[in-house]
C-alpha cells in the first residue's frame, strides 16, 4: 500500500437483513433526506415573517408534498440516470431499469423530477410555485449530505488519483491505487456548505421574493457539483466528454460538469428575475400579482 493511502473502512452496505429484505444505507439516506428535509420545512413555513404575507403550505399540505417530492426524486433520479449515464446498456437489457437496487441515480434527475412533483402539487393545491421551489431549495442540501455519505459507505464513485494526498483513500473496488475521497468533498461542497449559504440567504432575505433562493441553490449546486468533478473520477462507460487533459487540474469535461450547466444558467435567470419583481416587507400581505409567483 502507498505511504500515504487511508485503508477503507469496510462497512457492510446492507445495515440489516429481514428474510429476503435488506435495509441498505443507500436507502436510509434517501429517507434521512427526505424526513429531515420536511421536518425543516416546517420550521420554515411557522416563520411567518419569512414570507411576507404570501400564501405558504400547511403542515398538512407539506406531508402530502412530502410525497410528492419522494416519487419525484425516485423516478426522475433512476431516470435521468438511465439517459445520461447508461443508456446503451439500458437499451441493450431494458429490465435492468427497474433494478434500482442495484444502483444507478442521477441527482440532475432526480432534481427535474422533484421539480415536476413540486410544480403538479403547487398547482393542485392553489399555492404559489416558485415559493414551493425556495422551500424545497433550502431543504434539498440536506438529502444531499446524507447521500453522498452513503455513496462514500458504498464504495462507489470515488474520486480520481491521488497517489501523494495524505487523506487519499483505497477503495475496495477502485483498485491499489490511492484515490481523492470525493465523495465527502461533496457532502461537504454540495451538503454542509450549499446548505450554509442559503440558510444565510433565508436568514437575510426570506421567502418574500419568490425565486431567489431556488436560484441561489441553482447556482450554488452547480459551482459547487463542477468544483468537485474535477477531483472525481468520470464514470468508466463515459470518461471524459471532451477536453482531455486540458484542466490544469487534470482531466477534462464531465457529465457532471454538462448537466450543471443548464442549472447555472436557470439559477441565475431565476435571481435575475426575482430581482426585477417587488419584495414584500415582513408581514405585508401580498397584491394577487404576488400570491400567485
């Protein structure tokens, strides 16, 4: 083993086995995410004075979104997965899609598919959609967080060489060669962090200028995801899209990289245009133009 290399700590993926049921930490991230998601929520949608009057979701109505978001972020993750990352071998054995056990979620999907649940719930409830979007914005790093832990407890989508960084780890399937533990760069860059500026951004700003956090979070996602590719190792089926050994950095351009870049772009049109609309001052009721953002 190199002198540098942190031996990986081998934990089970599978925490416990019922019968024929195994409960995986993959699994227990997603519902982390998800249930520490809404418990947040509601913390948010009390403060009253973060929304300046505009109509927000009941407690009630956020267990429904609740469910909403979790078929959304299933879906649109296996999904967007299968486009992006595999789609050839998806074409070639089509059943394998549904094998989600065995893996394979991208968060772009998943992201589009939260999206698409938030939009259909806020329109069959009556609530204002882009409010919904800065909710589930300030949320999301949270599932972020948990689920890169869980890629890193995995062994999975580990990061690229590393033969003289003190904290490179060999991973039980990226053969002997120490690796960038990228996975916890990105629960801290796309977790710990993301979820800092935009508590900070609700702090400051609220929710009274719909589309400025879910922008912020576009933005944020989107610097830091890019940040973060260059220290992880492409997907083997997809290598470098182009760009080989342009990066000072090494490497060249990602998957990861392509699929962040219309999130850029959308998270500043979103700050762009919240900023050219009127924000409302705590506790002032909104105009109809407002309420329905």
């Amino acid at each position: 083993m190199p002198l540098f290399a942190i031996p990986f700590p081998m934990i089970d993926p599978v925490i416990v086995t019922i019968g024929p049921f195994a409960i995986r930490w993959y699994a227990l991230a997603y519902v982390a995410g998800l249930v520490g998601g809404w418990l947040y929520a509601r913390c948010l949608v009390a403060g009253e004075a973060l929304w300046g009057g505009l109509k927000r979701p009941t407690a009630a109505e956020l267990d429904d979104m609740l469910v909403y978001v979790a078929f959304g972020v299933v879906l649109g993750g296996r999904l967007g997965y299968v486009l992006f990352y595999n789609f050839a071998e998806f074409l070639t054995h089509p059943l394998e899609i549904f094998a989600v056990w065995k893996g394979g979620m991208s968060f772009h999907g998943g992201l589009t598919g939260a999206a698409v649940a938030i939009w259909l719930f806020a329109r069959s409830r009556g609530l204002p959609v882009l409010s919904l979007f800065d909710l589930a914005a300030t949320v999301a790093p949270i599932g972020l967080f948990f689920g890169r832990i869980a890629n890193f407890i995995n062994g999975e989508l580990w990061g690229r060489a590393a033969p003289d960084v003190p904290w490179a780890v060999v991973f039980p399937n990226g053969g002997p060669v120490p690796r960038h533990p990228s996975q916890l760069y990105e629960a801290f860059a796309e977790g710990l962090v993301l979820f800092g500026v935009v508590a900070v951004a609700v702090r400051l700003l609220g929710f009274r200028r719909p589309g400025t956090i879910a922008g912020i979070f576009g933005v944020g996602y989107a610097l830091a995801r890019s940040v973060c590719e260059f220290f992880r190792e492409p997907d083997p089926q997809l290598g470098f899209l182009f760009g080989a050994g342009v990066s000072a950095l090494g490497g060249g351009v990602t998957m990861g990289m392509v699929l962040s870049l219309p999130l850029l772009i959308a998270g500043l049109a979103l700050i762009l245009a919240a900023r050219a609309g009127r924000t409302l001052p705590k506790g002032e009721a909104p105009s109809r133009g407002d309420a329905a953002a």
